[in-house]
C-alpha cells in the first residue's frame, strides 16, 4: 500500500517536472504557459499525451520525436525525474508513516513544501540559462512562505516571516555596499527576492546556512567551471564574460560602464543551499560547526 501510494508521489512530482519544464523554456520568452500545447521543436508536430508521460515517454521514444525523429538532450526528461525524487523525499519526511490523524495537516505541509521545491528547481534553470530570476515566481514564493506558515500547525509563523524579511533586508544591505565599493550590480535584486523566499520556506535560524553554503559552493562550481574552459578551450555555462553575456542578449548597454568581469548566476547556488537546509534541518551549519571543530581538536563525534 505504503509503496503503492510512493509510486504515485513519484509520477505527480514528474508530472510537475513536465510543467517546469513549459515554465522554464516559456516564462523568459513572455509566453503564455497552457497555449499552445507542446509541440517538437524541429517538426512542429502537437505532441500527443500519451507521448507526454513524463520520464516514461523519453524512455519510450528513447527521446527522439515519433513524427520527425529529431533527437532530445535528456535535460527535460532529467528535470522530470529530480521533480519526482523530490516530491518522494518531501512525501517520506512529512507524511510518512501513515496516520489518519495528521493525515490531513501532514499533507498540506507537504503541498506547501512542494511549491518551494519546485519554484527553487524553476529559478535555478532559468537564471542558468538566461542570467536573471523573474518576479513572477519568486514573489509568490515569499507570499505563499509566509501564508503557509501562519495556516500550518507545526510551523512557526514568526521565524518565517522574520526570514523572509531579515533575509531581503540583509541582501538590501549587502547590494547597498557592493554598489559603493564596485559601482555596479554585483547582488542583483532578483537574488535578494529569492533569499527572501528561502527565509520564509526555512525559518531565519537556516538563513547563514544558506549564506555560507551557497558562497562556498558558487566558488567551487566557479572555479571547476573555469578549469573546464581552461582544459578544453570551450565556454562554459556557468561563468561568462559580460561580453559573452552581451553577445548572448544583444543588450550591448546594459554593463558598458563596468568594464569586462565575469558573471555568475548566483541564484542556483542559493536555491541549492536552500534545498539542503530543507532537506537536511536548519542546524545544518552548527553540526557542520561542531563536527570540524571536533574534527580538527581530535575529540569524538557526538551522537545523536
Ligand atoms: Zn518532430
């Protein structure tokens, strides 16, 4: 029964892998997300719905269109399972085991945790893929954080909504002094607007977690990047040129002034701090804290 019910959490976190996927591509382009259906990019063919089942369908097709036989990268059908493994994981952690008593509560938490899972899965591909996070997800991200809070039982309203707001006005002050000492956007706001997120999902207690994880991981993702394009002589995705960056756009103004730098999406880096925060608890950075002073004063690990 139990595993029954996980199979089902499986294919309905695919199912909102498959939506992403039409948010991710869709939502930059200003176009609507329901009209038209999808359609294959090479033949223009409607793709049928049984021809949509997400993961199963790449599968199938061994991703190629069935008109055209044009091929897919796996990237979608990938989006699809991570959406999958996620709502499981989610579903495992609050809903499991089954009991009729908080059966209910347990599965709106899980509903609203979901959302934060899958606008952070939505954010992240975005920023990758056009360097900015739109409005129009991560705002409701901080409404629906801090509303949830206040309707669910187990959660504590105030520290969501004190993340939510200590999180925007902390990357204010931190995009106020970066202005001063660079004399350009080095935070954009869309950054701060997706902490903003994070704090209301996790609680304030997580958010220098969150800081210091997403530092630390954007400065190792960078300098692999780096090596890679060093190595082979290819660009790679994650760090451009604001040359690049304007070649990529055509938007030849937007950072004349500045001078040449490279740019990096920082919004995947937050967004995956904040996955693991949720995922892993919101002392995350005290046990790490506690295990390296440990580590480091050869004292034995504490146990749980
Ligand atoms: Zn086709």
């Amino acid at each position: 029964m139990t595993l029954l019910l996980q199979a089902w959490v499986f294919f309905w976190g695919a199912v909102w892998g498959s939506f992403l996927n039409v948010v991710i591509y869709r939502v930059p382009l200003g176009l609507s997300l329901v009209r038209p259906g999808s359609r294959c990019s090479t033949c223009g063919t409607p793709i049928r719905w049984y021809d949509n089942v997400p993961v199963l369908s790449y599968l199938i097709l061994r991703g190629r269109c069935r008109a055209c036989g044009a091929g897919y990268g796996p990237q979608y059908m990938l989006i699809e399972a991570a959406c999958g493994v996620l709502a499981l994981a989610l579903f495992n952690a609050t809903v499991l085991p089954l009991d009729p008593d908080t059966f209910v509560p347990a599965g709106v938490t899980w509903l609203w945790l979901q959302s934060f899972v899958y606008g952070l899965v939505a954010i992240t591909f975005i920023d990758l893929r056009h360097f900015y996070i739109p409005d129009e997800i991560s705002l409701p991200l901080v409404a629906i954080g801090v509303t949830g809070a206040f309707l669910i039982p187990a959660a504590d309203p105030l520290a969501h909504a004190f993340g939510a707001a200590g999180a925007a006005l902390f990357m204010l002050a931190l995009s106020g002094i970066s202005w001063l000492a660079f004399r350009r956007e080095a935070l954009g706001l869309g950054d701060a607007k997706l902490l903003a997120a994070i704090g209301a999902f996790v609680g304030w207690k997580a958010l220098p977690f969150v800081l210091f994880a997403s530092a630390v991981q954007a400065l190792i993702a960078t300098g692999v990047a780096r090596l890679y394009t060093r190595l082979t002589g290819r660009s790679n995705a994650l760090t451009l040129t604001t040359e690049e960056l304007d070649a990529h756009f055509g938007e030849a103004d937007r950072f004349t002034d500045a001078g040449s730098h490279t740019v990096v999406p920082y919004g995947p880096f937050l967004a995956l701090a904040g996955l693991e925060v949720l995922l892993f608890g919101d002392d995350l950075l005290w046990r790490l804290v506690d295990a390296l002073t440990r580590l480091l004063m050869g004292l034995p690990a504490t146990t749980p």
